[in-house]
C-alpha cells in the first residue's frame, strides 16, 4: 500500500501535469505600515496632483522649458532605450512559452569514386534532395518559464516606471533650476540698484567735499560702501552663469544663455496637492518600480526552484527526401519522427540549492528596499510640506520686516537732511534694507522649490502628462 505523504507527493505532481503549476512562491503586496495622514497636511491643501503644476505658475517659459527638456534630455532618451531593450528580452522570454517551429531544405551532390563503391555499385554521381519541417516544445509543468516571463514583464514594467521616474525628476529639477536662476536674477537687480543709489551718495559727498561741508571720513565711508555694493555683482554673474549652463545641459543642449519670463515676483503660487499616505504607493513611480522588482525577484525564486524537477520536452521532425528534385514532393519520399525527453538533475553538489538561496535572499533585499523606498517617500513629503508651511511664514515676516526697513531708511535720510544725525545712521540703514531684500528673494524661491519638491515626492497623474510630452510612446508589457 502506498504510504499517505508519498500518496499525497504523487497527487500534488499529478496535479501539476494537469494544471501545469509553480514550484514558487505566488506574489502577494506587502503589507505596509502607513500613517493615516501626513505630519504636517496643509490646511488648504487641493486635490492636484493629476494637475500640469508647473502651469500654475503662469509663466510660459516654464512650460516652454519643461517641454524642451522632455523632448531632448538625454536621460529621457537613455531610458527610453532601456525600455526598448526590456521589452526585447521579455518577448525572447516569453516566446520559449510556444512551440519553436524550424525549416530546412537542402541540395547536394556527390561523385563516389571507384574505391569508395561498394560492392555491386558503380561510381557516378548522387543527388541528395530534403525538405523538413522541425518543432521542439518545452512542456512548461514546473512553471519555470512562466516564472521567467512573469520576471522578465516585472523588470520591464520596472523600468517604465524608472522612466516616469526620470521624468518626474527631470521637470521638477527644470522647474527648481528655473526658480533658482530667478531668485538670482532678482538679487543681482537688488545689488545693482544698491550699487547705483551709493554711487550716487558717493559723488554727492565728494562734491560735499569739495565745497568743504563734510569730512573726508564721510567721503571715504560712501565710497568704500559703494565698492561692498560692487564686490557683490560679479560672485552673482558667476553663479548665475553656472546656473544657465546648467538648466541648458538638462534641456538636452550645449551650455548657453537661457530667456527669461516672468519677475520672480510676479509667479503665481501653485495650490498645495492633497493626498493620503496610502495613494502614494499608486502615484510614485519610484514607488512602483521598486514593487515591480520585488515581483521580479519573487518570480526568480521559482525559476530556481524549478530547476530540480525534469525538463519534459517534446519533438517531432516532418519531411521529404529523395536523390530527385521532382520526386521530393511525392508521398513515398515522406519521413517523420517523433520523440520525448525528460532531464532530471541526479547530483549537483549543492548548486540549484546555491542558487534558491541565492534568488530567495535577493527577493528579500528587494522587499526591504522597497519598504525603504516608501518610508523615504513619507518622508520627503512630510519635509517638504512643512518647508513649503514654514517658509511662506518666514516670507511673511520677511515682506513686513522689508516694508519697516525701508520707512526707516526714508526717516533716516531725512534726519540727516535736516541735521539731526551722521550719514553713518543713513549707511547702516542702507546695509538693513540691503540684506532683508536679499533675504526675502530666497525665502521667495525658497518657498517655491518647495512646492515643487511637494509635487515631485507627492507624484500623480501629471507624471503621464509630461510623458505624453516627451518622444516615443511608451510600449505596453504584453500579457
């Protein structure tokens, strides 16, 4: 009598002939320990995330950037090449499902020489005619190949959304890039308008001077406030030089000088996006191409483990041969054969066990790199909503502190008009306003970046928009 587990061996391998199953792990989505709401929510936060942002800023260079680098930046290109390439593996991958059907006709000819005949044969000359037709099949019971195709379409969908992924990165670096080149912008004015209004001090005192009503200390403190004002320029011409240079590399271009829209002060604040923690597993493609090598891994594992049990294949050969090209085609010159083989690794010294372990510990490395990948993204977005909170309220303070500083230099200049103080009072008033407007120019695009980093870490549907931008349309995984 068979015994119950050798019984219950002998069903489970019956089932797998007729079902044709895997010896793998099935995937299933980790579960993930998401908060029910982001640290730091604002308060007028909008569902916006599907949204083109970088269009809310109403400036249409922004959006005549964006579309130039979707459209010529080389690391959109690069992964759109290595989308081309998965997809050629998949479908090698894929096609080893099927039978593999060849053809073959050959022609030859051959004189025997006397020597060679045998006995009752004369030399002369032998055509040699064939036509076959020849299928293999690798009966797939273990799901080896299946577990191959399911890796090889996860690794595909892998790097289609490592190309969203780019994309994501690369307008939202084009739109920080553009912020920043502004911000620059606006604090060389503020220097240059600084440096002209002490030029002008300078040669008012000078000219006072001369007429013998200030001292020569007044003069030399206007000039050397003069020349601080203009040591400030070129550091900012050179930064903003290296800035242009850089926002051309990443539309795709050789350095160069970038055109200019909208005053910083001019943009418009794009609406905060809202969203729960949960929806960024679905929105980031980062996110989701961590998943899809976690489900490329765990397919890996079958593919391992099939390799204990026996390769069944099948083959069959159908044909014609005849020493006549004309009777190649006849009914008595038919041939066929037809066969199956099955290999079954007997010892391998530990081998196919090196490398279960091998694809089972990879597996792991990829779940927790994918559980990492999505407490990274809790956290981007809880800092980047509470950088976007605080610095609108820095800006706040900053917009009246400028507002004050310049009343006080009015009061200032005034006083020294009518001789109730030193010009060293009207200075230090100058160098206040001068610093507080710098300052506020940062905080300014400081909070803009923000908000650009909140849609990059919050991800959503504006991520297919871009594509749509940028050349050739992504191929769908085959199923």
């Amino acid at each position: 009598m068979m015994r119950p587990r050798v019984m219950r061996g002998a069903l489970s391998l019956a089932a797998c002939l007729a079902a044709g199953c895997t010896v793998g792990p099935a995937y299933q989505r980790p579960a993930i320990d998401a908060p029910a709401a982001f640290r730091f929510d604002a308060k007028d936060a909008r569902e916006t995330a599907n949204t083109a942002w970088w269009q809310q800023f109403q400036d249409p260079e922004i959006d005549r950037l964006i579309g130039i680098a979707l459209a010529e930046n080389k690391d959109v290109q690069i992964a759109a090449a290595r989308i081309d390439a998965f997809l050629g593996q998949f479908r090698s991958t894929r096609s080893l499902l099927f039978p593999q059907v060849g053809a073959g006709l050959s022609a030859q000819r051959q004189r025997i020489a006397p020597a060679q005949s045998a006995p009752g044969f004369t030399s002369g000359v032998i055509d040699a005619y064939s036509l076959d037709l020849s299928v293999s099949w690798e009966i797939d019971v273990f799901g080896r190949r299946r577990s191959e195709t399911e890796a090889a379409r996860a690794t595909l969908l892998a790097s289609q959304e490592g190309r969203r992924a780019t994309i994501l990165t690369l307008v939202s670096t084009v739109a920080s890039s553009y912020v920043a080149l502004r911000q620059l912008d606006r604090q060389l004015e503020i220097s240059k308008e600084t440096a002209r209004t002490r030029l002008g001090s300078y040669e008012v005192f000078r000219e006072r001077f001369e007429g013998g009503t200030v001292s020569e200390m007044e003069v030399a403190q206007a000039k050397s406030d003069y020349e601080a004002a203009l040591v400030a320029i070129p550091p900012l011409e050179t930064q903003i030089g290296q800035a242009e240079n850089a926002l051309a590399v990443l539309l795709g271009r050789n350095p160069g000088p970038i055109r200019r829209g909208v005053a910083l002060v001019d943009f418009r604040l794009p609406l905060v996006p809202a969203g729960l923690p949960s929806q960024l597993i679905e929105r980031r493609p980062d996110l989701r191409q961590a998943e899809q090598q976690l489900i490329a891994a765990n397919a890996q594992i079958s593919v391992a483990r099939a390799q204990y049990f026996p390769v069944i294949s099948l083959t069959g050969l159908f044909g014609s041969v005849s020493t006549v090209f004309s009777g190649l085609f006849k009914g008595a010159n038919k041939a066929w054969n037809f066969g199956a083989d099955a290999t079954l690794p007997v010892f391998t010294a530990g081998g196919i066990a090196g490398t279960v372990q091998s694809a089972e510990a990879t597996q792991r490395e990829a779940l927790l790199r994918y559980r990492q990948a999505i407490q990274v993204a809790f956290r981007e977005v809880s800092d980047s909503l509470i950088a976007h909170a605080k610095a609108r309220e820095q800006l706040t303070y900053q917009d009246s502190q400028v507002a004050t500083l310049r009343n006080y230099l009015e009061l200032a200049r005034l006083r020294y008009d009518n001789g109730y103080t030193s010009y060293i009072e009207v200075l230090d008033a100058e160098r206040n306003l001068f610093n507080a407007e710098v300052a506020q120019t940062q905080t300014m695009s400081n909070v803009y970046v923000a908000l650009v980093n909140l849609y990059k870490a919050m991800g959503g549907g504006w991520v297919t928009q871009a594509e749509r931008l940028a050349p050739g349309a992504m191929p769908g995984a085959e199923r």
